[in-house]
C-alpha cells in the first residue's frame, strides 16, 4: 500500500487553495461540499469560483502566493496553478510547516491525494491510484456508481440512529458486527430503501428483542489453484464474514488479502516432510475456535474435496456437533489445464480421465498401474513432482509408450506459471534443467500435444 487513505472531516476547517481557474474551481466544488471554509490566493479569481467561495462565507485573496500566506492556520492547502514552479513553492512551504498539501497533477509534490469519490453521504467511497491513472480511477468510479443503490446512504443514516442502542444491548463488538451483518442481509435495507422507517424500526426492535449470542460455524472454502478471479462468489462472501481464517501453503497472497482484513490468520500449511501443523491439529483447531463463536473460514486452494482432506476435516465437525459449509473450488487439474491449453478431454485424443495423488509411500506411489497404461484416457497427477522419475518408469514398466506426452504445470494460473512439456522418457531430466518448483501439476496424454496450437497465456 502506498498511500494510507483516510476521510477528513473538513467542516468550518480553512482551506487554502492557490490558484483562480477552473482546476481550482472543481477542487473548489469539492471542499465546498465537505463543508470547508475556502480562501483562494491568485492574480485573476474565475467569476464563478468568486462566487463559490462568497456563498460559503470563504475569502479571495488577488495577489501571488507568497509564504507569509501561511500564517493562518490552514487545515490543508491545494495548489491548483497552472505554473509548475509556483506548485512547487507552494508544495516546498507547506512541507516546511506539516502542513497537507496537493499539487493537482503533480505526483512528486504532493502530500496527500484527492481520489475519485462515490457520494452516498454519509457513506462515501474513494478510488485512488496514487497518482499513476485518474482516468482508471474514474472509470472504476463509473463502474461503483451503477453498482451501489442511492439508498445506501438512507440505511447507513439509519443505521447511525440505531448504533447507541444496539452497542448497549449487544456489547460485545465481534456480536455486534454478525448483528449488523444478519440485518443487512434481511428486508431492512429495502424498507429503508423505500423510505418504510416505521417497518425498519419494527424490524431492528425484533431483531434486538430475539437476538441470542451466535453459535460458532465453519466454511470449508475452495480457494482454486491461485488466480483470485477464479474463486465463486460465495467463496468471496464468506471469506469477508469470517472471524478467523486458516489457510494452508496453496493460497495465494491476493487470495488471502481477500479476507476480510482484521480476520485472525492461522496458517497451517503442510509441504512435503514439514507439516506446520499436522492434520489431527487442523481439525482440532477448527472445532476450537467454532466452539468459541467463531465463524471460521478453513480456506485451502483448489477444492476441499479433491485430495484436500476436506473430508477428513468435516467428520471431525460433524462428531463435534459443529455447523458448517462447503464451498466448492475449482480444483488444479481443471484451472492448471485451462490455462497452460491442455484440454482433460478431447474426441479425438482422450475420452476420459483420471486424477490421481503422486504422493510417495515408502519410496514408491501405490497406483493401480494396468489401468494406467490406456491409450486414450488423461492421466493427472497432484504432488507428483518428487516422485515424477518413479511414476514415468512405472508407467513405462507396465506397457505404457515412453514417448507418451507428459506436462508439467508450476504455479498454475498466477503470474510465475511455467508450463514444461516432454515424454515419459525424458520428463525427469527436465524438472532440474527448467528448475520446476512445487506446486506442480502433472499431466500425462495425447492432449498435451494440443497445447502449442490451444495455449493462451
């Protein structure tokens, strides 16, 4: 992050803007909204800036800035000339004095941004780019505006009313979010929307006079194999609700900052013979914390159900007499193949396929290898990379072709993916010279040859 972005409550607080032309009017228009008291410092003053600044009780000053300017005791200062230098000075003193300052379109000399705004007042949403694109900042914007009901200001102004008496009822601060959650998600916001105060009112007196303290519940959340775009909708909401979140090795980093943000993290990621915490633990924890109210997101990549010991995780939920939900995910087989253009299935080359886990046991992958060695099916291997040489002499051993194709898919779906392709016969020797990292995917079939005329990334 690097701008830190707040919202300054700026009534009857002095402003100083430099400058008399229509940039100045607009950053005008803005304070004048927040409730500023506006001087303006420039040769010439725009008639309707003059204006502006005389219905707000500010003040015109028709001189050059000069420092002396500063004296008073301005809340924060706008340098909105159309002379590079003159911005600079302006910038120069203000730094002098820690005083706020923005040079508008001028990165360097600027102490704070002025983002692109969504006026719900009193909720109010701003888009920054620290400089780099206003045009992108607007545009996103746009976007918002179509997305977010006027009403939203009408339930957040209700919602103040209520706020001191739902605090003393529920004091508990982590309850008294669900509270507000739960209502949020009932007919309360198309009551206020309609502006049916009374039904409202009704509404939040029920929910006050049933509320019981919350029972704790877990959502078991497939986060794909690593592009954020890639997780479902509810994947999303629930990640933002939770009170806890424990994730393991395979979730990404913007995944993850997806969660809602004062969420505690617990990571118990496991990698091949360096378990942070081993899966007896896991479970443990997930029935320890639901127990103490909390809603629990166990987020782990891909899905939960395919060689991700959801299963096991749920049993232990369900012995403790735990609530929880399953969000499915899209597993690495389907997203790793998508996006390294390999098709699972083809007509022509394979009319099925079969996942399966390369882990090791005792040196060797236990793998029903006669029905491996099949012609027309795809074969996909989770964790097979340190077994790769075992499993490729294996299949070979069996009856399968050493020259049958074989790929293998590192990072699938995020910006360092690495797509390697090779046979059966000379796979092996490739993972050390392309330096191939776990997480990798494995997959071994005559549709690998489809990737160099159907790859897209």
């Amino acid at each position: 992050m690097d701008i830190f972005p707040i919202s300054l409550k700026l009534k009857q607080q002095i402003c100083l803007i430099v400058g008399g032309g229509s940039i100045a009017y607009r950053k005008a228009v803005l304070l004048s909204q927040a409730g500023a008291v506006l001087h303006i410092v420039a040769p010439q003053i725009d008639e309707q800036l003059q204006q502006l600044v005389k219905t707000h009780q500010g003040e015109l000053f028709f001189d050059v800035f000069k420092p002396t300017v500063l004296e008073q005791p301005y809340r924060l200062v706008i340098a909105a000339t159309d002379q590079p230098n003159v911005n600079r000075h302006v910038f120069e003193e203000c730094e002098a004095r820690n005083l706020l300052v923005n040079s508008v379109d001028d990165i360097p000399h600027c102490r704070f941004m002025v983002p692109a705004i969504v006026d719900r007042a009193p909720l109010l949403i701003s888009i920054a780019s620290n400089g780099t694109s206003p045009v992108l900042s607007r545009q996103i914007r746009t976007q918002l505006e179509t997305l977010i009901p006027h009403g939203m200001g009408k339930l957040a102004k209700f919602s103040g009313q209520w706020r001191k008496q739902v605090k003393a009822h529920i004091p508990n601060p982590e309850q008294r979010r669900i509270f507000w959650e739960d209502l949020y998600a009932s007919s309360l916001k198309e009551q206020v929307f309609n502006d049916n105060l009374d039904a409202a009112n009704l509404l939040i007196e029920q929910a006050l006079q049933t509320w019981q303290t919350p029972k704790g519940e877990v959502y078991l959340v497939g986060a794909g194999p690593g592009d954020p775009e890639l997780l479902t909708l509810k994947a999303l909401r629930l990640m933002q609700q939770a009170d806890v979140v424990i994730y393991d090795r395979l979730v990404s980093e913007p995944i993850l900052n997806l969660c809602r943000r004062d969420a505690e993290r617990v990571y118990v990621g496991k990698a091949r013979s360096n378990h942070a915490v081993p899966q007896e633990g896991i479970n443990a924890l997930l029935v320890e914390y639901a127990q103490q109210g909390k809603r629990v997101c166990r987020l782990k990549g891909g899905d939960p159900f395919i060689f991700g010991r959801g299963g096991e995780e749920i049993q232990e939920l369900v012995d403790a007499n735990v609530t929880f939900q399953v969000v499915p995910g899209i597993t690495a087989a389907s997203g790793c193949s998508a996006y390294a253009g390999i098709p699972l299935t083809h007509r022509d080359y394979a009319q099925s396929v079969r996942f399966l886990t390369g882990h090791l046991k005792e040196g060797s992958p236990e793998l029903p290898w006669k029905e491996l060695v099949y012609e027309n099916q795809t074969l996909v291997l989770y964790m097979g990379l340190v077994g790769l040489e075992t499993i490729s002499q294996k299949l070979i051993e069996h009856g399968q072709r050493p020259t049958m194709p074989i790929a293998l898919i590192s990072k699938g779906t995020t910006p360092e993916q690495k797509v390697v392709v090779g046979t059966l016969a000379d796979i092996a020797s490739k993972v050390i010279e392309h330096e191939i990292q776990a997480p990798t995917l494995t997959i071994i079939g005559e549709v690998v040859n489809l990737r160099e005329k159907l790859k897209w990334q």
